[in-house]
C-alpha cells in the first residue's frame, strides 16, 4: 500500500515539475523531471528487493 502512495506521489511531483519546476537543487528546469523518474525507478527497486 505504501509503494502505491509513493509511486502516486512521485508521479505527481514529475507532473508538478514539467509545469512548473520546483527550485531544488538539481530540479530548477522543467527538463530535470526524468532526475524525479529515476529515482522512483531505484526506490520501486529497493522496495522489490527489501520486500519478503
């Protein structure tokens, strides 16, 4: 359940960024927003392999 709430989450903040971009370090251009979708990449992985 919570992998589907981060997913979610994590999907709307590339939605968010391609809007408009959200300032942080390394996500100051609209085009930064694939940085957002490997990183959902690796935690989806991670939770994969954390899981039982």
């Amino acid at each position: 359940m919570s992998s589907k709430i981060l997913t979610v989450l994590l999907l709307l903040a590339m939605c968010v960024q391609l809007i408009k971009p959200l300032g942080y370090p390394g996500l100051r251009q609209r085009r930064d927003f694939w940085k957002i979708a490997v990183f959902a990449i690796v935690v989806t992985m991670v939770t994969v392999l954390v899981r039982p």
